[in-house]
C-alpha cells in the first residue's frame, strides 16, 4: 500500500501555503510539497527541489507539524486549510495504531500575512503544550513493568518520532552534543516510550537529576527560553485546556463581506471543535476503518486508504478533493466519525475458587490509570496455562448519509437513507493478532425509523408527525431496506419505542410498512423479522435487566446470525444477517440493547474457544460494560451533544435515583442544544459533508433556520404541481397550460408582510389557480381560482418585504408579479378540497375588522386595506441558486426571469380570453385603446396588460421594516448565530 505521510510541514510562502510530507523511516524517497495558492486555493505539486521547508530550515514559530490534513474549505472569497495537530492512540488493530483526532489547526488561504498569523499561533500552542507534557511524564511514577505494554496503551508506538501527543517542529543547533537522558527529556530524538519512562521514574529521577543539571523548572524553563515577557499573558490562556480554546485566525474579510462570510469566525470555531476538540474522529495510517472484516477482505491490501474506504463512511471525502487532482496520495489520509475502544481482558478454562483473589479476571485500561480506574492488566508471564488473554474491540462508524442533529435529521429521505445510521463492530482478538489464532467479528447497525417524519425541538417529549403520503413513505422505506439486505444479508428488525401513547404513532406505521414489505416479497430470506419490544413498559421501575427478556426472544436468532471469524488471513465464516435497532432517538434505549446483544455474542464466541463466562471468577465484567458505555456516550454526543441516558445502567447493570436525576439534567441539555445551538451546527455540517454549498450561511443569515438537502425539493415540486392540477382543475375542457412554484404572503390578498410560503401557480387556457399545499402530507389544503377574463392588471418588478439581511434587500433576487382582478360569480375558493365558496363572500372590506390594519398598525402587521372590487394576488419568484440547488446541479432561470415568462404567459391567454368590446366591431380604432386601460400602452403598441414597476421598492420596504422586526432578527442572531 503507498504510504501515507505520517507528518507534513506547514509554512506559509510569498505566493501560496506549502504543505510539505515528511519523509517517515523506511521511505526512500520525501513525496512532493504541495501548494495552496492565496485566493482562489488551487492547489498544486511542487517540484522537489523547490521544496525549502523542513523542521530544521524554518524558524520555530515560522512553520508546524501536523499528523495529517482534513481538508480544505472555502466560504464565499475566503479559504482555510483544517490539519490535524493533536491526535491520541486510542487501540491498535493487527499492530497498526489506531488514532482519535484531538486537536487541528484551521489555517486561512487568503494572504501571506494571515497565513503566516495563523501558523506562528499554531506553533505557539503545540510548543507550550509540548512542554507541559515533558514537564508531566518527568513527574509522574511509572514503573518498568508498565513500559513493556502489550501496545494498547494511549501513546504512539508506529511511526518515528511519534510520542506524544503534540510534536511542534524543533531544531537542534549545529554540534550540539547532548546526551540519551537529555534529549529524552526535550523530547529530541525517537528513543521511545521505554526510554521515556525509564528516566522519568522517580528514582531514577531523585539520584540523577541533580547530576545532569535537569530539573523541572529548569526543562521548563528551556521550552519558553526564546519567549519574550510581554507576550506571557497570551502563552498562559494559550495553555489552558484546549477543549475550551477556539483558534482564531485573524483573517480580516475583503470589503464588503457577504452574510456567510459575516459567520465565518462561528463557522471556524465550529470546525476546530468539530473536528479536533470534540474527539469525535478516528483515523490510521495503515488499516481502513471504514470497513468491518467481513467487507475489508474484498479490498486489495496494496489499494490505498482514499480508494478502498467506504464512501458511507468517509467524512472529509468533500474536503480532500482538492487534493484528489493531485494524484499524490501521501495527503489523502480518510477520517471516520463515531467511536474506536479497546480492552484487554483474561479467561480461565479452569477458574480457580471465589476466595483466590489475585487470580480473578482484570482488564486493561487503554488511557493511563488514574483515581477510580480499573486494575493494571496483568503480563503474559502470569498467566496460567488454563488462561488466556484477549483483546475486544467496539469500532462504530457513523454513516454520512443524512447526517446531523438530533430534532434536524430524523426519519428517512427520498433515496432511502435513515438518520443517525451506525455501524457497530465488535471484535474479539488476540493482543498480538497472530493469523493462527481466530479473530471474530459482530456487525449490528442502528437508525432511525425509516419513514418521513418530524419532531419539534420544542418539547421534552414531542409527538412524532408523519410527512409525505403512504406511497412516498414505502417507496423510501423499500430503498432502505432492499440496500440494507444488499449490504448484510438477513435483516432483523429491533424496534424499541412505546406501543402507548406519542411514540406508538411512528410505531405502528413503521410495521405496517413491514407487513407491507413482506408480503411483496415472497422470497423468505428477503423478509424482515421484526419484533416490537416496549422498553419502557418492560423496564419500568428501574428494572433494567427486564431487558434479558428480549434476549430470550431473540438469541436464538443471533446465534444463527454468527459472527465473521477469519484465520490464518482467510475468512471460514461470514456473518449471516444483522440486527437493526431503534428507538426514537436510537440512542439511549438503543445502547443498552446493542450492549447487551455484544455481550450475548461475545459469550458465545468464548464459548466455541472453550471458555465459559458464566464461571468466570468476574461476573460484572466491567472491561465489557465502560467500553460499550463510553460507546454510547460518543454516538450520543454527536447526535443530540450529550452523554447517553441510561449510561450508569450500561456501565453498571445497576440502575438508581442518582442515575435518573442525571438522565433529567441530560434532558435538559439536551432540550436546550435543540432549540438553540442545532440549527447552525446543522448547516455546518451540510457544508463539510458537501450537501450545500456556501451560500447556506446566506440563507441562515436570513432566518437562522436550515433546509434538509436528503429530501428533493424540484422532485417535490413536481409532485405537488401534477397533484394540484388533478385536485384544482376539474373540467375537463380546460387545457392545462403550465404549473410553477412560488411564494407567496399567507394572508390572501395581502401584498405587504413578512411571512410568505411556497404555493403552487397553476394556468390553463380559462383560469389562473393558486394553491396552497401541504409540503408535509403532500395535500392540497386550499386553492383559489379566478378567470383570466377578470384579471385587470399584472405588476411585475421589486418585492421587498425585509431588510434585515442582505439577501431579502437585493434587489435582483427580490422580484415579484401581482394580479390584479375583479371578481366574478365564476372565481370560487376551496379549502381543504371539500367547501366551496365564492370569492366575494369574505368579510367586506370596509367593515370594523379591517380599520385596525391602517396607518401605523398597517405597517407592523404588513397589510392594507384593499379595494372591495378588487382584488390581489401576489407571488414572488424563488431563489435561483440556493445551497442546495447548486449542490445538486438543479439549473432554474434567474428571479427576472421566473417572474417575466410567467406574467407573459398570463398576460397572453387573459387577453386572449377577454371578449372583444362591442365597438372595436364598428369602429375597429378603439382596441388598443381598451385593451390598454391603466397599462400606459397607447397608440400601435401590442396590448398587454404587464405593467414594469417597483411591487415594494427597496427604500419603501426600509421605511416599513418595523423595529421590532429588527430587534427580533438582532436577538435571533445573538442567540442562533
């Protein structure tokens, strides 16, 4: 397999950031710098001998070390490079190291004086953390047993050099002599974790240190020699925990800055917490992560990472391809998002009586023991004969696909991938992975229930309401499903929400949809199992263990299931089938399931080696329970940002008040993230993933909400016109002409407000028919029709209705039409398809209950009091690029242009359908002069009823924007953005 660089230089030069691999032991050759050019970011090779960058070239504060780079993104004219800068062994995997990302630098592409800003802040901070940590491992007591780890311990143990986890760039001064000791201290050389920790012991450390003149303030004091005194204070709060440390860039914005670039410094420490501080992402040098054993034997071992990764699971896929046109692969390093643990555990074949203590089953920690953590592991030279020691692994993988937060991203979208959708792998191994031993796998997957459904953020316990009509439903529904048996085999379904109450709504469609699915497939391996267990009714009262009694209903099963056991490199048996778990969220309820079913299987792969758990001397088993805990805990921070409910539970198999008093702040938290901080953290994400493009932070900027790009909107719009055209035009003779979607005010005949929602505008060759539609259930709530024969005039040209973005005050994408019409016995309105009335029928005008909308109240409420002949009826075209439009390559005309062809069509059939007055017969001069009544055509112009004026001018809607408009947006701001 090429390999990939295991560190890179940053450095900023005159024309561009350079990015430099470093060669790692074992390489031959350095690969190729590259360069990101300021401004546009194009990136390109470099010839390596123009290549000047290196740790021993360039000023300590002038470059910095990285372990690998993200990717590079670019918000409007402005563009940043995410590295990994602090990275933490977190399990090793056939002695392949296997990394959490800790830390990154988000480096701007602008200029070379931002950039050169940035990286000398960058180097700043991992020096000083440098130095803390040489500073810690001097005073800490490790003894010599402990630097003889079976390598499941936190510190990097693969590549040259890599010991910690923060490496800045260092020079050594020409002819320095240093001794072993020395430079272990100052971290000079590759000597190893061994070397490390044997000069860091205490006693050691009480007879030598004075000797050598090393001390810890005197290393201290060495690693902030070069700083000078007034910048102390900055180095201390630089110092502090870097999980509450949000790097700024200082890239000053080019003038005039569009709303998305106004969110950039939001959108920046967003993605230095994301992805480095958030400890969410795993990556390694040398096995792909993104597969499960069962699938990454079908890969070629010499195919690099980027190529044999699962797309499903590739996370900065969009933010590498930058870098893919390279051709370079030493940069193109995949990250997974969702969790990676490891423990270390010992069985008995012949365990011995309850009262020998020192022989019982302990486990190993992978992060260094501190108050409260479990035994030390004991070494292979004391084990007996009859025991054994063994490595499980838990590796879950988030999916890509329909990514994000907890109330944003639920249910399913049109192409049939669900919410929160994990893949979770447990393996059981060897520590030293040797081939002649069998290592095992078990795959079980989690998501969210596979229909189209919301929940407000709203509530604590918010109802779930079905979307999308029963058809649309299934249609995604059978794409999940069909994709699911592709990929798995067998399918069985684990549904853990309430048969009563709000939840049963979700559930009870859910197996309808799976009766359904059955029944069109008589193939009885193609099936669904499916089993509805009320968690909450079988385990209420705290009595969590109730959950054994899904495990007698299914074992059964997931023994037939299997597991995936490879030897000798070969794969003997493939798992048949998987479990798919839910709750609502699948989150909590869904931990503890999934934990449970991992240990079912992991008994029963002892079991086959010859081991039997249930006379182990350590029932409790906690290596097990904190590992599948600390699991839980992971996928729920990155979907609903807390810790997982139920976690004592998990960890415990106890369950008490303090649990439940926890679960109540969790809540809580978790109530408040999803009102307030979801929804930019929403469009973040899109971004990233490459769902949207930039221009979300627009269209944010103007109602701090998000859109969902899994679901089609042009693929919607088509549903809707060709279902209003069969509910609104019901005779037959009416030639249908054409269908388009608009916005338009809520309030009928209403020009001036702030709320407007997307209608359908549906022509024939009589009428002219607006509906309003249900997006959610895919219904038409109401519709009006009027006559082209009444319409009087058609204003087309500005419709500003706010101001307070930029967006909503551009005048080239505010652009709007208004029909003006008298209205007759013929035009009627219909609401919810089932009473008709007739136009004229509203409340008159002139009545009482109009007076309030005049004068000051008008102007707040956006409405005015309106001819009672005459009516309107005002639409406004719809964005021409949006952030998912342009994503998914839909190509719409410009705002003119919707509005232009639309109002010509308009304008040709009613004057077509106005009868020719009586004495344009006699005189034949008088038409046009007619026609043209209030339009200010005359003379031989063509008739036409389009009048080109401003609908609400730019100036006019600033005078209208009300202040607490205003203050609202401005609070909304401060509190979303």
């Amino acid at each position: 397999m090429p390999g990939l660089a295991r560190k890179i230089l940053i450095c900023a030069a005159v024309d561009g950031l350079i990015v430099q691999p470093l060669a790692s032991k074992g390489q031959t050759r350095t690969p190729a710098p590259v360069k990101i050019k300021y401004g546009d970011a194009t990136v390109t090779s470099m010839p390596r001998d123009q290549a000047t960058a290196s740790p021993d070239s360039t000023a300590p504060t002038l470059s910095f070390e990285a372990f690998g780079i993200i990717g590079l993104f670019a918000v409007a004219r402005l563009s940043y490079l995410i590295t990994i800068t602090g990275r933490q062994q977190v399990a090793q995997i056939r002695g392949h190291p296997i990394y959490v990302v800790t830390d990154v630098a988000v480096t701007p592409c602008t200029n070379q004086t931002d950039a050169e800003t940035a990286i000398r802040h960058t180097a700043l901070v991992l020096h000083h953390a440098s130095a803390d940590k040489v500073s810690e491992d001097a005073s800490e007591t490790e003894t010599e047993a402990e630097a003889s780890s079976t390598g499941t311990g936190a510190e990097d143990t693969d590549d040259p050099g890599a010991q910690s986890d923060f490496e800045p760039s260092r020079t050594k001064d020409s002819g320095e002599q240093t001794g072993i000791a020395r430079d272990v201290f100052n971290n000079n050389g590759g000597y190893g974790r061994f070397a490390q920790r044997w000069f860091s012991n205490k006693t050691w450390l009480a007879n030598r240190r004075q000797s050598l003149g090393l001390s810890s303030a005197r290393v201290a004091a060495a690693a902030t020699r070069d700083d000078d005194e007034a910048g102390r204070s900055k180095r201390e709060k630089d110092e502090k925990k870097l999980s509450k440390t949000v790097v700024r860039e200082n890239a000053k914005a080019p003038p005039s800055p569009t709303a998305g670039e106004s969110l950039t410094p939001k959108l920046l420490r967003m993605a230095h917490i994301w992805f480095g501080t958030s400890k969410s992402f795993f990556f390694s040098y040398d096995v792909d992560l993104t597969r499960s054993i069962a699938s990454r034997t079908t890969t070629t071992s010499r195919t690099p990472l980027h190529r044999a990764a699962d797309p499903t699971f590739f996370w900065n896929h969009n933010l590498l391809k930058p870098f893919m046109a390279l051709g370079d692969e030493s940069l193109l390093l995949p990250i997974m998002q969702g969790f990676v643990g490891q423990r270390s555990f010992v069985v008995d074949r012949q365990p011995p009586q309850v009262d020998s203590q020192s022989d019982s089953v302990e486990m190993d920690n992978m992060s260094p023991s501190g108050p409260g953590s479990p035994p030390q592991e004991r070494v292979s030279l004391d084990l007996r004969s009859s025991e054994r020691k063994y490595l499980i692994t838990v590796m879950s993988r988030r999916s890509v696909k329909r990514a994000g937060l907890r109330y944003l991203r639920r249910g399913i979208d049109d192409e049939g991938f669900a919410a929160n959708s994990v893949e979770t792998e447990q393996i059981l191994s060897t520590p030293s992975w040797e081939p002649s031993s069998k290592i095992y796998s078990f795959v079980q997957v989690r998501g969210s229930i596979p229909l189209f459904f919301t929940q407000s953020p709203y509530s604590l316990k918010p109802m779930p309401v079905l979307q999308h009509s029963a058809e649309a439903n299934f249609r995604a529904f059978s794409k999940h499903f069909n994709r699911m048996s592709e990929n798995y085999g067998s399918v069985q379904l684990v549904n853990l929400v309430e048969h009563h109450g709000v939840e049963a709504i979700i559930g009870n469609e859910y197996e309808r949809n799976v009766e359904k699915y059955n029944k069109e497939r008589p193939e009885e391996n193609r099936r669904l199992a499916y089993e509805w267990f009320d968690f909450h009714s079988a385990c209420r009262g705290m009595k969590f263990e109730n959950v054994s009694q899904l495990l007698d209903i299914l074992g059964e099963k997931i023994g037939k299931t299997g597991s995936t056991v490879e030897l000798n490199g070969q794969v003997e048996n493939k798992q048949n089938g998987v479990l798919r778990t839910n709750c609502m969220d699948c989150l909590d309820r869904t931990n503890v399931c999934q934990s449970s079913f991992g240990k079912y299987m992991l008994d029963q792969q002892l079991k086959e080696e010859g081991f039997d758990m249930t006379v182990q001397i350590d029932q409790e088993n906690s290596w097990f329970n904190t590992l599948w805990a600390d699991n839980g805990d992971a996928i729920s921070k990155q979907y609903a940002s807390t810790a997982a409910m139920k976690g004592d539970y998990t960890r415990t198999r106890r369950r008490d008040y303090r649990g439940m008093v926890n679960d109540l702040g969790l809540s809580l938290t978790r109530f408040y993230n999803g009102m307030v901080n979801d929804y930019f953290s929403q469009a973040a994400i899109d971004f990233f993933l490459g769902n949207v493009t930039s221009l979300v932070f627009d269209e944010f900027e103007a109602n701090m909400m998000t859109k969902d790009p899994g679901v089609s909107m042009s693929k919607m719009r088509e549903l809707a016109i060709e279902t209003s055209q069969k509910i609104a035009v019901e005779d037959d003779k009416e030639d249908f002409i054409g269908g388009w979607t608009l916005l338009s005010p809520q309030t009928s005949d209403t020009i001036k407000t702030s709320l407007f929602e997307e209608v359908i505008l549906l022509l024939t060759d009589k009428a002219l028919y607006l509906c309003r539609f249900d997006w959610k259930l895919d219904k038409v709530s109401s519709f009006e029709r009027v006559e082209l024969a009444h319409i009087i005039e058609i204003k087309v040209g500005t419709y500003i209705t706010s101001t307070i973005s930029p967006t909503q005050a551009d005048e080239a994408k505010n652009v709007g039409i208004v029909v003006t019409y008298e209205p007759g016995k013929t035009d009627v309105k219909r609401t919810n398809t089932r009473s008709l009335s007739s136009l004229p029928d509203h409340a008159p005008t002139g009545s009482s209950s109009t007076a309030p909308n005049q004068g000051i109240f008008g102007s707040i409420t956006g409405t005015t009091a309106a001819d009672p002949k005459r009516r309107k009826l005002a639409f406004k075209a719809l964005y021409a690029h949006t952030a998912i439009s342009d994503v998914q390559g839909v190509e719409r005309m410009t705002e003119s242009e919707q509005a232009n062809v639309i109002a010509s069509e308009i304008d040709r059939l009613a004057l077509l359908s106005r009868p020719p007055p009586p004495d344009t017969i006699q005189t034949g001069t008088s038409e046009n002069e007619n026609t043209n009544k209030g339009t200010g055509n005359t003379g031989r112009e063509q008739p036409t009823l389009i009048q080109k004026d401003d609908i609400i001018s730019l100036e006019e809607a600033k005078r209208t924007t009300g202040l607490f408009e205003q203050w609202g947006h401005t609070i909304k701001k401060l509190v979303w953005a």
